[in-house]
C-alpha cells in the first residue's frame, strides 16, 4: 500500500511535465549526488577548474568536467556486457532517438553489533532510480527506498524523543518495528529545466547543501526532504540561485489554532537568495540569505507571503516594512584555492546582533552568529587520491531559534548543522581511495552547551525552543548550560562495486565517547554493509 502511494505520487506530479517536452538529446540536466562519498570521485578535479561549486546539488550541465568520465575511469569487465553494466554502469538503459532512461537498485544490507550493549543492529533497505533525459532541454530523477532498521543505542534514544513521532534522522518519520527498530520510507525527485543558455529550473522534492566542507552553517542536508522551486542564473563570473520551499512544523501538528483542519502538519515557507561571485580562477566568495515564515502569524492572513517572491530583492527592508515577526538569515560563504592540490574554505552565518553590544564583549544573548574554518588538501606528501580534510564549526547560543515556529528547522530537525546551536566542533578526516579500494579514518571532537532534561530554561542548544524561554540576558557564554563533549572515531574500508551508484561492500568501526555534567556514555560499534552510497546520513554526534 505504502509503496502504491508512492509511485502514483511521483507519477501524477512529473508525467504531465516529462510529456510535453520533445527536444533532441541528450540533456544531462540531472543532479550529482549529495553524498559525501560520491563526491570524493570528483572533489579533487573541482578544486582543479574554474567552477561554482559551494550550492548544492551541483547540476552536471553547470560544470566544465565530465563527472561520468571520472566516475568510469575504472572499468570492470569489458568483454562481458552482463557484467559490465552491472559493475560499472545503471542496471537498465532504455534509448530513443530523443529520450534516455536509467534505472538502478538503491540498497543497503547492513548488519552490526553495539558490543557494550551486547545488541545486533541492522538495516534492511530496498528501492530504485529512475532518472533521465529527454531531448536537449528536459532531465527527470526520482528514487524510492523503504527501510527497516535498527539502531545504536545512541541513534535510538535520540529517535524516541523526536517531539511528535519517531523521526529517522534525514529520512523522515518512521513507526515501531517489533519494538526493537523503526520502518520508515523516503522518496525524492525532481524535473530539470535548461529555459535558456543561463538559466536552468528544478522542481522537486529533495534537499540542498550550500558550502565547501562537510558541514555547512547556511543550508544542509541534515534535515528531511521538502517540496522545492530552485532557479539558478549563471551570467559572466556569477552564479544566482533562488530557492523556495515549503517546510514542516511538527510541533503544533495538535494545535488547533495553528492546524485547525487538522489536515497534516502545520506549514511553514522558505525563500533563499544565494550569489556566488568568481573574482578570479582561485577566490570565490558567496553571499546568501533566508527568510522563514509560518503559515499564519497573522489573523487571516495564510499561505505564502508574496513579499518573499520576488528574486532580486534584500529580504531585510522589506521584512521591516511589513512589520514582520519572521526570521531572517544572513551569511557569507568562501573559498581560496591555495594551490592546484589544496583550498581554503569557511562561512560565517548570521541570524541577529548588536554591533554595540558586540564590541562590549559582554555576553548579550541576541549575539547570534557563527562560522566555519576548513582546509582540504588533495594528493598528500604527492600519495594520488590521499586527501585530508580539516574543518573547525563554532555557533553561538540561540542562533537559528525564534520566538515562534519560524526557526531554521523542518521535520524537527534542523536545516544548517545538525547540532543547533550553542557548540563548537574540530573535524579531522582522511580518505585514501587505490582503484576501487576506499578507505576514510574520521574523527569529531564536539563542545556543546545542552539543556537540564526537565527543566523549561532554554541554554540555546535546542533550535527549536523558544528563545524568550533563555537563561539571562547578558553573560551568555559558550557552552552555556549541561557542558556535554564527544569523541567520535570511524574507520571505513570499502570496495566499490558500482561506482555510477557508488555500490559499495562496507566495514564500519566506530568509537563514540559522550559525557557531560550528569553522565557519561561509550558505544563501540561495528557493521558490514553491502550499500549504495549516495546519500549523507549524520549519524556522527
């Protein structure tokens, strides 16, 4: 039944849009990836060329390299046609003389062991990709994958508390499955448009990630999938991306007053600005803001603000013309490239302050803000395909939150980095890939400032806490509140089976250390997968 729903879902919103195009092919219109791993295949020649390449999904056609020629640098099986597609390519592949379809399986078979609570944990994941082209103009994507898993304790516990259902992290609401673990779904896809040589549109349902390192303080893909209208404009050394989406409240779904129908969660809407300026072939510099509202923060007043549709306008005066209660965000993202090996990268985001009450230094709470230092390096001590990534994140308390439900969130979780506000972070990874041997070593170390479980003061960790509900006005320090720290280790040994779908044969080992004022907690993890590795879950914190 779940499944039916979710093909005639993708199927009445894409159909009509895929048949009223007929342009000669091909398009590659289409989207690369999200994840992390996937881009590792291409991240080093991106450093190499003259690319806008901090908002993601990066779009193919955007891009001066072949990211399917890199991806097949390492063909199996040439003789064997069986084997070939398997190996190296989509699993079918239907062609026209204006048209091209691919399908592939989306799996993850994974089976684990948390040795300190002497548990078995797994995943059990089955879907598929449909993507395509159809003539010069027009690409389509849509994936569907169904899930059954269970959990470390440490995932598990933060999934139970999610304040209305059980929310898989990124991957939407699930229910209980025998008690022990979760089933839960998640479908995406999105219809691509070339209007004009400059201007390429998506509509869709997915997410989006804007920045250079692994966390991004702006816009992530932390979060669950939303409903999306993106347009990017490429003129001269510019990029210019509007993005506008519809997001979810889950924390009034029982209240009248906000969701008097009762007909699903309470709504909420997003409309982003990003320019992306290259000053020359090593320095871009980006500049974005945001803008949330819910759905009725007045009387009769619902649905979408047309004050926020306009795409080239400052988010600012025009919320202080109309006398707005929203929430508005600000930042800078950038990236130097130091050499042909190597880059600097950073942002700073912010959501409100006082430049008074800043240069006091006296701790005001609406300070809010923070930023992100990074440095990757390709070919280390000249090892090809050694690459080191060193990233440091710090937000200040009660950035992101709001007074009502306008907060940097959706689906309870939040849409920059997924541990709100109120920490610091050091981030140290090291990834070496022979062939289609992959091995990644990743360490986090974590500061943050969490709040007293049961107690109604906000600490200014929790996005979603009302920030009227803080602790005091001034002295608002760094870690305030339950001063909680992680230790998180990881090793990956990996081959790639697929690299097209990045099908991989896993070996996971993970060391998380967690402790704070009240308590501490160890989890010694290990799993074997056999997995497409295509998407970003943050399971690290």
């Amino acid at each position: 039944m779940k499944f039916t729903i979710y093909i005639r879902h993708f199927l009445l919103k894409y159909i009509f849009l895929f048949c009223i195009f007929s342009f000669k092919l091909s398009a590659q219109h289409n989207n690369i990836p999200l994840g992390y791993n996937f881009n590792s295949f291409i991240d080093k020649e991106l450093n190499q060329s003259n690319n806008h390449t901090s908002f993601k999904p990066l779009i193919k056609s955007s891009l001066n390299i072949n990211v399917d020629s890199l991806l097949s640098a390492n063909t199996l099986f040439q003789k064997n046609v069986f084997k070939k597609n398997i190996f190296n390519k989509d699993w079918i592949e239907i062609k026209g003389e204006d048209y091209e379809i691919l399908v592939s399986p989306l799996f993850d078979f994974s089976l684990g062991y948390e040795v300190n609570e002497e548990k078995y944990t797994y995943t059990n994941t089955r879907g598929f990709i449909v993507k395509g082209d159809i003539g010069s103009k027009v690409s389509f994507h849509t994936s569907f994958v169904e899930n059954q898993a269970v959990f470390p304790n440490y995932l598990d516990s933060l999934i139970r508390t999610s304040t209305q259902g059980y929310v898989i992290p990124g991957q939407g609401r699930g229910r209980v499955y025998y008690n022990t673990g979760f089933d839960y779904a998640k479908s995406s896809g999105y219809v691509s448009v070339e209007a004009s040589k400059q201007i390429k549109i998506q509509f869709g349902h997915g997410k989006h990630f804007i920045g250079n390192g692994y966390r991004s303080l702006l816009l992530s893909d932390n979060s669950f999938n939303y409903p999306f209208l993106r347009i990017q404009t490429k003129f001269g050394d510019f990029e210019y991306t509007n993005l506008y989406a519809e997001l979810q409240d889950m924390k009034n779904y029982l209240s009248a007053e906000n969701n008097y129908d009762y007909m699903g969660y309470a709504k909420k809407y997003m409309s982003s600005h990003y320019l992306s300026y290259s000053i020359n072939n090593k320095f871009n510099i980006g500049v974005f803001e945001s803008i949330l509202w819910k759905t009725n923060h007045a009387l009769g007043a619902n649905g979408f603000d047309v004050n926020y549709l306009n795409p080239i306008i400052f988010f600012r005066p025009v919320e202080f013309s109309i006398n707005s209660p929203d929430n508005a965000i600000l930042g800078l993202n950038y990236k130097y490239l130091t050499s042909i090996n190597s880059q600097v990268y950073g942002q700073v985001v912010f959501d409100e302050f006082t430049l008074n009450q800043l240069k006091s230094n006296n701790g005001y709470w609406a300070n809010k803000y923070g930023y992100q230092l990074g440095l990757k390096y390709f070919d280390l001590f000249k090892v090809k395909n050694l690459s080191v990534q060193i990233e440091h994140n710090l937000v200040r308390p009660y950035t992101y939150s709001h007074w009502n439900s306008s907060n940097y969130g959706h689906y309870n979780e939040e849409l920059a980095h997924p541990l709100g506000a109120n920490f610091s972070e050091n981030i140290f990874m090291l990834n070496y890939r022979l062939n289609r041997v992959h091995i990644k070593f990743k360490y986090l170390n974590v500061i943050y400032g969490a709040d007293y479980l049961g107690d109604t003061i906000s600490y200014g960790n929790n996005i979603y806490s009302d920030y009227n509900d803080r602790s005091s006005d001034f002295g608002i320090d760094m870690y305030n509140g339950n001063e909680t720290n992680i230790d998180y280790y990881q090793i990956n040994l990996s081959y790639i089976l697929n690299p097209s779908t990045n099908s991989i044969i896993d070996f996971s080992l993970v060391n998380r250390s967690l402790s704070n004022e009240i308590s501490s907690y160890n989890t010694l993890f290990y799993s074997i997968s056999l997995k497409s590795d295509l998407f970003n879950y943050y399971y690290d914190f």
